[in-house]
C-alpha cells in the first residue's frame, strides 16, 4: 500500500501541478504548523512523509531546528537529497527511506514530529500515529495538516486525481481528533485554513486546463476526466463539504 500510494507522487503532471510543495497553502502553512507546534532552533524535528523535502529544508532554514524527513519514495528523495538548503547559511535536513507505519527511529527521539497532507492517505492511520507519538520525548508535539470531509465526498471525487488530491482518504475532523486522541495526544488543538484550499484547488485546475490545451499534460487514464473532477471538487470545497486543517497534539 505504501509503495502504491508513493508512487503516485512520482508523476511528473503531479509536479507539474503542484510544484514543488505536494499540500495546500504552500510553505507559508508549513511555518504556521511549526509555529503552532513550538519549533524552536533547539528541536529536533521529523517530517513524515516529506516528499521532496520543501518544508524540511524551509524549517531548518527559517527555525534552526534539526530536520529529518522521511517518505517511502525513494524518487522523492533524490530530489530532496539533490535540492540545495532553503537559504545558503542553514543546515540541510537528513532524508532517510521509511514507511510510515515503521519509523526507523528510536522511542522518544525527536522533540516535534510533523506531517503534511498525508495522513489521510495512509491505510492504517491509527498506526502511524502510535509510531509517531513513540518517536516523541514527553512533551514533545505532533504537527499535522490535511484534507477533512464534513461529509461523504460525491462518487466523482473517490477515483485516482482525488486520491492524488488526499481528498479520497479524507475524514471529519471530529475523527481526526479521536484518532489523536486515541494514539494517546493530549491538548490537542485543531485550526481551519479552507482558504488555501480553495485557492489550490483553483490553481490545480487552472495548470490543468493550460496543460491540456497546450498538449502538455501526460494524463494517467486512470484519472478519467480531470476538468470535471477538478470542478466537481472546487464546488465540493466552496459548499464547504471538505477544508483543510492543522492539528497540533502534545504526548504527555
Ligand atoms: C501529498 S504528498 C505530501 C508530501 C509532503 N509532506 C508535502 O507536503 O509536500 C504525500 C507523500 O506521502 C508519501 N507517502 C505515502 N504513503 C506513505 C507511507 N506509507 N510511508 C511514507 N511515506 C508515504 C508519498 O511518497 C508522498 O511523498
């Protein structure tokens, strides 16, 4: 499952897309998650599912912390391991191959833990949750952000784009928190950012409709027809069927 899931971040019309930053709202979200979840020059910090590692190299940079990212796509990671510090003076995060499920990290190792747009896409989030409050110090923070559904998406958004798009695992931030609170979080604290969203969801479609009529875009056909996907989910969000959201939680 993760090798599948992985792999659709491999696309080249994935980056094409997206750019380099694989979750809505960009590094300005990632410095308000690491904000919110007290990342300071002395953390240590883990990036679960860093992709290419634009929010691992933006955090050493702009915080000072110490940053290890980790994905299970090793094509991801060359890119992160071949791309230069976010400015010349920081540090460079370690990038290390792993599953999710199987943090290759000792118990209470790292200060603050955070994941980007992804927990939704794992099979078993419960699972990832327990390894990444085991990978905390008492005290130390978990930062999460992602897709909530406030409720059930239409059947034209569960297909392969809306999977790539981390809608098709999406669930309500009411299970967000359970499941939080479940792998043993405590003041657990859950903020909306609908906005950059919305405003991804627009430039999605946008890239898309350019790609297209330029001949640009490789489309897998798995993802059918993408226009139609895309203003499905782009009414789907200003209805306000799904948002986007931060979570912090701290392991007692
Ligand atoms: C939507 S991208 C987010 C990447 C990055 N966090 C960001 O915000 O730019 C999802 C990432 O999760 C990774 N991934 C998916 N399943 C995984 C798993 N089980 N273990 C580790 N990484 C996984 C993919 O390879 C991909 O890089």
């Amino acid at each position: 499952m993760a090798s599948c899931c992985a792999s659709l971040y491999e696309l080249p019309i994935v980056e094409q897309l997206l750019g380099g930053s694989f979750h809505p709202g960009g590094v300005a979200l990632t410095r308000r998650l690491a904000s919110a979840a007290l990342i300071s020059p002395d953390s240590k910090v883990l990036d679960v599912a860093c992709g290419s590692g634009s929010s691992a190299r933006v955090i050493a940079a702009e915080f000072g912390a110490s940053v290890i990212g980790c994905d299970f796509s090793a094509f991801s990671l060359e890119r992160a391991k071949s791309t230069a510090p976010a400015e010349a003076s920081s540090s460079s995060p370690t990038f290390v191959r792993a599953a999710a499920e199987r943090l290759p990290f000792e118990s209470g190792s790292f200060d603050v833990a955070i994941c980007e747009c992804s927990v939704c896409l794992f099979e078993s989030r419960d699972l990832v949750l327990e390894q990444i409050r085991r990978v905390l110090r008492p005290g130390g923070r978990i930062g999460i952000s992602d897709f909530f559904l406030s409720r059930p998406a239409p059947e034209n958004l569960t297909g392969l784009l809306s999977r790539v798009l981390c809608v098709g695992g999406a669930v309500s931030l009411a299970d967000y928190r359970q499941s939080l609170t479940e792998a043993g979080f405590e003041f657990i604290r859950i903020r909306e950012a609908n906005q950059a969203l919305l405003d991804m969801s627009r430039r999605v479609r946008h890239k898309m409709r350019s790609l297209t009529a330029t001949g640009l875009a490789e489309l897998p056909d798995a993802w059918g027809d993408p226009m139609s996907v895309l203003l499905d989910l782009e009414q789907f969000i200003s209805s306000g069927g799904a948002g986007y959201m931060l979570a912090v939680g701290r392991r007692p």
